[in-house]
C-alpha cells in the first residue's frame, strides 16, 4: 500500500484545550488539533504527561509525522469554570 505522509510543519503548533469537569473531578481534552487525542487526568500536570506521551504515536497513526526534528511543538490551554459564594 502507497501511503502518503504529511509532514507537519515546523512553524505550526498543535494547539489543545483542556477543560475541567467539576462533576467528575478531572482534567480532560476538549478540543485538539491532533487526531484521535482524547484522555483525561486528575490534574492538569498529569494531562499534559499524558498528552506528551499519546501525540507522537497518533501522529504517526494519522499519517502526520513531525519534520526530521522530531519537535512537535503544542500550545495546551486550560479552561475552568466555576462560580464563588460571596456573603451577603
């Protein structure tokens, strides 16, 4: 089989958003420009070691390799929404 590979660019950045579930207590992707990333974690450090880990290989399941630098260079941003009790 002649699969093609799409090599990322060195200059583009996969971007991920990590959102916070209050209900179940966890870290988890949101949105991701890497195909197929989906995890989640107790704490954002430990999404980001996650994160870390699983992009290399769904890269290369995906067919999108880094450039020869093996650099993939990402932007993980947190959100959280909550709400503050204030006595009145």
């Amino acid at each position: 089989m002649n699969e093609k590979r799409q090599h990322h660019s060195r200059a583009e950045e996969f971007e991920i958003k990590a959102v916070w579930d209050p209900e179940a207590k966890v870290w988890y992707v949101g949105d991701s420009d890497v195909p197929g990333l989906v995890t989640e974690a107790a704490t954002l450090e430990s999404l980001t070691e996650k994160i870390v880990l699983m992009i290399p290989d769904l890269l290369r399941m995906n067919n999108r390799e880094p450039l020869p630098t093996h650099h993939v260079p990402f932007k993980l941003t947190g959100e959280m929404h909550g709400k503050i009790e204030i006595s009145v």
